[in-house]
C-alpha cells in the first residue's frame, strides 16, 4: 500500500484507519466536521495547531519533511495585489 501524498488524503486515511466519522473526529479533537470535510475534499486551510490537535487524536506524529517537494501555490489575481501591496509593489493592469 502506498502512503497517500497529501495532507487531506492523509487526514482522511488515518481518520478511516481509526474507524472515526468525520463527526466522532470532529467532537474529539474540537474541529467542527465542515472543517474536517473541507480538509478532506478541498484542502482546506488549516493552521499547524488544527493540524497536530488531529494529528493527536489521530495518534500520527506531525512531521516537517524538508526532503518532500515544495506545493504549488496559486494566488488569484486578488492574492497577488495583495501580496504585492505588502511589500509596497503595485502590480499593473495589462
């Protein structure tokens, strides 16, 4: 069997591996189950403290691989003002 690649596969293979509902996990760790579902399906964004309270509950260890390829990121064109205003850069309309 092959360890599934991303946080939400994951998320959702140890969740099942536990026999746990999105519900039963959800209630055990504090996540509400729209957050669970939405990790699993669409990635959700979820901060470091989301991640090792499931990672408990889970009881998987929470692990930085610096080996493992970086994400891609997409900003949308609204990110990428934002992003730039940050820094003090304007991005121009073509």
């Amino acid at each position: 069997m092959t360890t599934p690649a991303t946080i939400p596969e994951q998320v959702r293979a140890a969740r099942e591996a536990r026999g746990l509902t999105q519900a039963e996990l959800a209630v055990a760790s504090g996540v509400t189950q729209p957050m669970i579902a939405d990790l699993e399906h669409r990635g959700a964004n979820v901060t470091w403290a989301t991640l090792a309270r499931l990672a408990v509950v889970l009881g998987v260890p929470l692990v930085i691989d610096p080996e493992a390829p970086a994400p891609t990121v997409r900003l949308s064109e609204r990110g990428k003002r934002y992003r730039a205003r940050q820094r003090g850069v304007f991005l121009k309309k073509e």
